[in-house]
C-alpha cells in the first residue's frame, strides 16, 4: 500500500530505514525487522479504520505543524480579506509571526538551541495562530 499524500505517520515508512545492512542480516537485526514489520502492519490496520495512526500522537505539535505550514503559507500568499479590526499589512504581519512558529515547530524543537527571545517569539506565534484561528478563512 502506497503512503498517503499529507500522511505523517509511520504506518508506510520502510522498516529497514535507519538500521544498517549489516545489523538486518544478524539474529538480532532480523528479529527487530520482524517486529517492526509487525508493529507497521498494526499501525497501518489502525490507519484504515481511523484515518490516521497512533506514531502521528508521538509529536502530535510537529504533525499539526507539518499539516497547517504548507496551508497557511498558500493562504498568505492568495489573500483576499483581513479581520475587520485590522489593516491587511497587520494581519500579513501576524501571518507572518504563525507561519514562523510553524516552521519551527514542523522541524521539532530537540536539534535547536532557542535563546529566550526567540522562544518567546515562537510562543507568540501559537498564541495569535489560537486568536485568530477563527479568521482563517477566505
């Protein structure tokens, strides 16, 4: 079964990425690939019945991230209005300042050394992306 467009789980990954040829062809090596292929054969059963799988709760934030950032940045890019209590260059702006946090929080957080106000920065991203989730439409 082919991997879904937009899917971020790990239901259809290849089971032998990640691990060395010369680990899969030990004992060990083989018995771990049987498992996996066990547990990607249940997270895939998961996935029909669902619609997702249960892998995609393991950075729940970075899968919404992945998800929203490619639909907000085209949102950005086609506007057509903004909220009634603010000009078009302030609500571009705020765009902006979410698509950011976005970006950030879609490569995930443990690889990045943030000081504090960049921190905050991203912060105030996920708080105006929650005010204004109401206003993104078009």
């Amino acid at each position: 079964m082919k991997k879904p467009k937009n899917y971020y789980g790990l239901a259809f990954d290849n089971c032998k990425k990640g691990y060395n040829k010369k680990y899969l062809k030990s004992k060990e090596g083989k018995k771990e690939l049987k498992k996996c292929k066990k547990r990607f054969k249940k997270y895939r059963k998961h996935y029909k019945k669902h619609g997702w799988d249960p892998t995609e709760t393991w950075n729940l934030d970075q899968t919404i991230a992945n998800f929203v950032l490619p639909r907000l940045v085209y949102f950005r890019k086609n506007l057509h209005g903004h909220p009634g209590d603010l000009t078009e260059k302030e609500w571009k702006e705020i765009l902006d300042k979410i698509i950011k946090s976005m970006k950030s929080a879609s490569k995930g957080y443990e690889d990045v050394d943030y000081d504090e106000k960049e921190w905050e920065k991203i912060q105030e991203g996920f708080k105006l992306f929650g005010k204004y989730f109401s206003n993104l439409w078009d």
